[in-house]
C-alpha cells in the first residue's frame, strides 16, 4: 500500500530570504530614517545648546609690586663707619712726612663722607639722639686730621712721630668708641677701631750739652746768649755742610763752646721743642736758621779769637740772618 506525501516545488527558502531581507531593509531605512531624524535633531539641539552659552571671560592677572625691605640699620652704620677705622689704620708713623700727610687726607676724606652719608640715613628712633652725636664726631675729625695737615706743613710738627700723637689727642677721635659703644648696646655693631698712637713727648737735653763734639784743642770760644728765646737751640759751627760742633742750649739760657780750633765756620741755629736724640732734631716748633756771616776763629803767639752770639732778634743787633730749609742745614 503506498502514501503520498504533497510535494510542492518552489522557492519557499528564497521567498523567505527575500522577505526577511525587504523586511530588514525596512527596518534599516525606518532605523536609518529615526537615526537621521533625531541625529538632526540632536545636532540642533546641540548647537543651540552651545550658543546659548555665555562666551567665557578672562579674569586679568594683577602682580603686586613687591614692597622693598629696609636694609637693617646695622650694616648701614658699619658700611660708613668702618672705612674710617681702615683708613685711620692706614696711617703709618715710619712714613715720611708727605707719605704720611696723604694718609691723613685719607682718613679725613673717610671721615667726612661718613658724616655726611650717616646723617642722611633712616636711623632708627632709639638711637637717633646717639647717631647725632656720632655724626658730628665724624666731622670734627675731619677737620682736626685737615688742620693736623696744615700743622705739618708750617712746621708746628717736624716728624709723623709727633704728629701721629696729635692724631691721638683728637677729642673727637675718643669720643667716636663711647657713640658706637651705643650702637653696639642697642644691637647695631661695626668693625671700627681707634689707632694705637704715641703719647705727646717733651724731652730736652741739658743747659750746654754737645749734641755734635769734634776736636777742641784750639783757643777759639763761641759764647751763646739764648735768656731772650722762648724755646731750647741747637748751634752748630759747621765745615763743608757737616756740623763739627753742635751745642744745646736751653731757653732763657746761656752756654760756650771752648777749645774751638783756629778755621772759618758757618753758624747754624735750630728751635723748637721735644728734641728727638736719634733723629737729631726738633720734633715739634721747628724752625732752622743761618748766620748770614762766617766766623773766623784766629789764634796767635798772644791772642786768641772769642765770639758771642744772641739767637734772639735784637733792637740794633749787627748780625743778619736767614731762614733755611731743614735739607739745607748741616748734619748733626
């Protein structure tokens, strides 16, 4: 017995496939179709989105200027006052006497700038009644070191010896320590140091002592009047530019030379005070002198030659004298 089974022939697969695919594609145009649309919409949204937002601003930058800080008072006393303590330190007494002038002027420049710049400065209000003081030190300084130049110069003194210890006697020199002393108790110090300097001297040799002794075996005497002068001499009868007899006589005193041999002699005389015995000389009033007239010492088989001499200016005296460089007396 055989059964039949119904056989259609087509394409059903494909016929499926194709409406699956026309359906799909359908789909796809509506997907692509609400995709375009809300993307469009979306798109304008967002722009309008975008332009409806403010444009942004910038907020300027502002940099203060930064307020200087003061310099602390203490470098600025020290920046004015320590190059006058160097330069005081400078000063040297073994130099000759122009060497040792220039160093003065140093100093008292130093000195005067520091005065001058102090008294400028902001100075704190606990030490401004000290600062005054120091400032008007510092000035009179440079004045004493300017006069102590000028000292030098018209021969008030004769050797940076003597002049070094005026240096020390300056009032206003002592009383820059006691100001700074000041500063340094309130907080404010500097490096300043005052010299060490010779004291003041006045030494004298004795009434008709030799400072130069050559031969005395002649006849020959120099008698030496000095009770007018006001300061002690030394007189030298000299040869050649070379002192061969150099006495000391004191002020409001009188002395000889005796023995002195037969020979024509040149008279020097010099002033002053404080007679240094290895210099050989005055260090302070010194002035130098020359007896315009030889004098000839002459001895004969009965007489013998004696001068005397005043150093003093005399009403009617007979004897012309001149002033003469210290280079041009002789060597004692």
């Amino acid at each position: 017995m055989h059964q039949y089974r119904e056989i259609i022939r087509g394409n059903g697969m494909k016929s499926i496939t194709k409406a699956g695919v026309a359906v799909g594609s359908v789909l796809l145009l509506a997907a692509c179709s609400s995709g375009g649309s809300g993307g469009s919409s979306s798109a304008s949204g967002s722009s309008d989105a975008f332009s409806a937002l403010p444009a942004p601003t910038r907020t300027p930058t502002f940099t203060p200027t930064p307020t200087p800080t003061p310099t602390p008072y203490g470098p600025v006393l020290a920046g004015y006052v320590d190059p006058v303590g160097a330069a005081l330190g400078r000063i040297n007494p073994a130099a000759d006497l122009p060497g040792f002038s220039a160093s003065l002027q140093e100093a008292a420049t130093a000195a005067n700038s520091a005065s001058s710049g102090l008294g400028l400065s902001d100075t704190p209000t606990a030490v401004g009644t000290t600062k005054r003081q120091l400032v008007t030190a510092l000035s009179q300084l440079a004045t004493d070191l300017t006069k102590l130049r000028s000292d030098i110069k018209s021969k008030t003194f004769c050797t940076t010896g003597s002049a070094f210890a005026q240096v020390g006697l300056s009032e206003s020199l002592k009383s820059i320590p006691a100001a700074l002393a000041e500063m340094t108790a309130a907080g404010y110090t500097t490096n300043f140091t005052v010299p060490t300097t010779p004291q003041p001297q006045t030494r004298t040799l004795d009434n008709g002592a030799f400072v130069t002794k050559g031969r005395l075996k002649g006849s020959g005497q120099l008698n030496i009047d000095n009770t007018a002068g006001t300061s002690d001499s030394v007189v030298s009868l000299s040869k050649s530019g070379k002192a061969v007899h150099s006495l000391y006589v004191g002020k409001g005193k009188k002395a000889s030379i005796e023995g002195i041999e037969d020979g024509t002699y040149d008279v020097f005389f010099s002033d002053g005070v404080d007679w240094d015995p290895t210099l050989k000389m005055f260090t302070q009033s010194c002035s130098y002198t020359k007896f315009d007239d030889t004098l000839a010492f002459e001895t004969n088989r009965k007489t013998y030659s004696i001068w005397s001499i005043t150093l003093t200016a005399k009403v009617g005296g007979n004897a012309k004298t001149s002033d003469v460089d210290e280079e041009n007396f002789p060597q004692v």
